[in-house]
C-alpha cells in the first residue's frame, strides 16, 4: 500500500515532477490562448475598453438616447456637404389622364415631390493621350517642344493619381495587392502585380521627405507612444515575419495625432533609437527591452502601458482570480472616460480626479498582486501576469502625476489591422 510522504520530504523526484506539473500548467494556457484566438467566439476574445465601460456603466436612457441623437446629428451634417444632382422624373405620357374627368391637359403643380437618395457613382479610369506641341522657327532651323505631363518617374506610364489610389487602397483601406490587381482588372485597367509592386516602391521613393519631416515632428514631442506589431513580409524564398513600429504622439489636443509607422525586418531596438535617439520626454510602452535604447536617465522617461497589463490578465481568465484584477484596471479607464466626457482632459480638474480616484484602484490592484503572487506559478497565465504587472509597476503608475500621460498606447486611431495587407520585401 503506498504511504504519503510528509510535505517536508525533499527528494530529485519531487522536484522534477513540480517542474513538470508547472510546465504542464504553461503549455495548457498557452494552447488555450491559442485556441480562443483562433477558433474563439467574438465574445471570448478581449473586449475594447469602451465596451467595457458602457457594459458596467449604470442604465441611463436619457443620456443614452442624447448620445445616439447626437451621432444622428452629425451624420446628417457630413451628409448634407455631399455634391448633390438633381434628377427630374416626368410622367409618362401614357399616364397623363385624369381619373376623375379622364382629361389629357395638365399644368405643374409646384416644383414637384423630392426625395433624397444616396448613391454611389463609381469612378473610373481614362486614358489620356498627351500631345506636347512642336514648333518650327521662321528660320527653319530651331525646333522647340512643350513639355510633356508631370510623372511619377522616367518612362512610367502611369500618373500619379493612379499611384496615390493604389497607396491609398493598400495603406489606409489595408487592401493586398492582388485584390487591388483584380479590382483594376474589373475597372477596365489590367495591371499586373508587379507593376503595382515598383509603383508602390516609387511613391515610397519620391513620399521619403515627407516621412522624414513626420518622424521629426513626432520625436519632438514630449510624450511619444510606441509599440510593434509583427507581420507577414512576401519574399523570394519564403514568407518570413517583420515588424511594423507605430509612433504616436498629439502637437495639440485640438488636432488629429502625429502617426508614424517605421518598418523593419526584425524587431531588434535599432528602430526606436533611429527616431527618437537623443530626445527627451515620455515614452508610453510595454515592458519589450528594444525600447531600452531609448528609456535611458538622459533619454526619455518609460511609462508603462495598462493595455498590455489588461491583455495579460484577460488571458488568465480561466482562473477566476483574475477578474478581480480586470475589475480595478476598469476603475481606472472609468475616470479617463468621464474626464473625457466632461472636456476636461488635461487640465487641473482631470489631475485632481487622477490623484483622487485613480490612485485608489493602483494601491488596491498592487496589494492583490503580492497578496496572490505565491499562490500562482510563475510559467502559468495568472502568475506571469502578476509578474509582469510587479515588474513594470513604476512605469505604471506615472500616469498619477502628470495628465499628459495616457493610460496606454492603444490610440483609437491606431487599428490593429493596419499591417494586415501584404508588404513586398
């Protein structure tokens, strides 16, 4: 009969079974992650914070019905700038007859019924025939010729509204270049794939001063926030992964935010030190050690990011524990939401609200995370999200002291999906 041995007892076989039991813990977590991302309904994968707030927020119909009056509001404006045509509809003759006297001879009555309707009237493509006039002296001997249409390059055959519709299409529509191919197909205007390769190459060529000038604006800000997203990158061997490093930062409140993508095919700490080397500020990141170049004591400040902290706890949710933790980063978000309704962001009011409210929810989460951090392994989801919350705690809780500091680098501007179409090497 097999005897149980006492929690003191210590032996090799003890040890290396507890290694594998937490190896075991990690590899089921990291396949369930897998799994949910994968194969997971949109309900089990992590929700926007917006979502969030409004689904904890407390039932206000009045303010509710405000809200979606306001929205209708401005949809009804950007509508009434749209170019308008005025289409008239006769009546037919054959359906000029009275029905009371069956009579044939009618008048207008006013200028008619109108309806609104909105259309879509596709573009199109046209072919142009450029013919530069050609001059001959008096004297018979000099020739002059006018000059002929602006291009893109020497000898392209394609102009450059064209070029922008497909950088357009690719880099703000996120659509790949063979769907573009088969949407010109259709547009009457076969171009083949890699020729929409060289001219997205060419405008990237000849748009350079102008990432330059971009790039320049964004590191000279006070507070930059950064990440990388991995992607797929087609070249001649095989598919391989690069990295597409997003910079953000707001010259003022009042105006769209500076954006900058950078990228590079490997996620190594170059790219951050090529644009903001030498610059002083913020830089509100995740705990990713290629930012290290940059967070130095005569470079910027680290702040840390709270999305990335939440993300973390979200995938740890098959252990209950961990909603507790969701729950007090919420509380957090709650306050921005509310300053930012209010129009008082940035302000001394928004500071108070954030040394007032905000700090509470911080206190209670970092006495959660060393009151359960013994009681999860490390290698597991929940205790490696406490880890990287401890960890990253100082850089955390800047956002206390200075307004100018947001809570994360997930700009609503900034989408994810940015990198999905596909980039020639």
């Amino acid at each position: 009969m097999a005897r149980e041995l006492p929690l003191e007892h210590h032996c090799p076989w003890r040890e290396e079974a507890e290694e594998l039991r937490e190896r075991l813990t990690s590899l089921e977590a990291r396949v369930e992650k897998l799994t949910r991302s994968v194969f997971g309904k949109k309900s089990e994968k992590l929700p926007p914070v917006e979502e969030e707030l409004r689904r904890n927020a407390p039932a206000d119909t009045e303010q509710a019905a405000a809200a979606a009056l306001k929205r209708r509001r401005e949809r009804a404006e950007v509508k009434k700038a749209l170019p308008s045509r005025t289409v008239l509809h006769p009546v037919p003759e054959e359906l000029r007859r009275c029905p009371r006297c069956q009579g044939t001879d009618f008048t207008p009555l006013g200028p008619g019924r109108a309806s609104v309707l909105y259309e879509y009237v596709p573009g199109y493509f046209e072919k142009q025939v450029h013919v530069r006039q050609t001059l001959l002296c008096a004297c018979a001997e000099g020739v002059i010729t006018a000059e002929g249409p602006p291009r893109v390059a020497e000898k392209t055959g394609y102009g450059p509204g064209l070029i922008a519709q497909l950088v357009t299409a690719k880099c703000a529509d996120s659509m790949p270049l063979y769907r573009l191919e088969k949407s010109l197909a259709r547009d009457g205007v076969p171009v083949a794939r890699s020729t929409l390769t060289d001219l997205f190459h060419r405008a990237a060529t000849e748009l350079a001063p102008i990432t330059e000038c971009l790039l320049a604006r964004v590191a000279e800000q006070e507070v930059v926030q950064g990440d990388e997203t991995p992607m797929k990158v087609q070249a001649p061997e095989k598919t391989r992964t690069g990295y597409l490093w997003t910079f953000l930062a707001e010259e003022d409140t009042t105006q769209d935010a500076l954006i900058a993508y950078c990228f590079s095919p490997t996620r190594a700490g170059t790219t951050p030190a090529e644009v903001l080397g030498g610059t002083q500020g913020a830089l509100v990141v995740d705990a990713y050690t290629g930012y290290n170049r940059v967070t130095t004591p005569e470079g910027r400040t680290r702040v840390g990011c709270w999305a990335h902290v939440r993300r973390r706890f979200f995938e740890a949710l098959p252990n209950p524990a961990a909603q507790e933790a969701l729950r007090l980063i919420l509380a957090l978000y709650r306050v921005e939401a509310a300053v930012k309704e209010a129009g008082l962001t940035r302000t001394a009011t928004h500071l108070a609200l954030r040394q007032a409210q905000s700090a509470a929810a911080p206190e209670a989460l970092h006495a959660w995370l060393e009151q359960n951090k013994p009681l999860h392994p490390p290698r597991g989801p929940l205790g490696g999200a406490i880890a990287y919350a401890l960890s990253q705690w100082d850089a955390l809780t800047r956002f206390i002291e200075d307004v100018r500091l947001p809570l994360d680098n997930n700009a609503p501007c900034v989408r994810e999906d940015v990198a999905s179409a596909d980039v020639p090497s």
